[in-house]
C-alpha cells in the first residue's frame, strides 16, 4: 500500500469515527505496519498546517481524532 492510499484510509477513519483510535489500531485496521500509520499520520499534520486547514490531528493519551 503507497503512502498516498494510508492516508486517505486514515482519513476516512477518522472522519467517520465518534472517538479517538489510536495508531496501533489505525495500523491495524488498514493491515499496516504502526511506523507505517504514524509516518502518514505525521505526514498529514504537517500537509493540513502548510494548507492551513481547518483540520488538526492531536495526538493525546486516547489516540488520534480530527478536530
């Protein structure tokens, strides 16, 4: 699976889900490697600050969640 498709799985994930998941579980769910999850999830961060959207990621004790 390229990069590009992680994130847009991970995406979609977070866009329909009512709580954090945490990478591990994101990794799960797409069957990829977590280092793989958290690469795309910080490759994102870092696409939605330079576009400045109206998207974040954080990252806390329960997993990740789009605010």
């Amino acid at each position: 699976m390229s990069n590009r498709e992680i994130e847009r799985s991970i995406e979609a994930i977070l866009m329909v889900v009512d709580e954090p998941v945490s990478e591990v579980v994101l990794a799960q769910i797409i069957e990829v490697p977590t280092e793989q999850v958290l690469e795309s999830l910080n490759s994102l961060q870092n696409q939605y600050e330079s576009e400045q959207r109206g998207i974040s990621t954080p990252s806390d004790f329960w997993g990740m969640a789009f605010l």
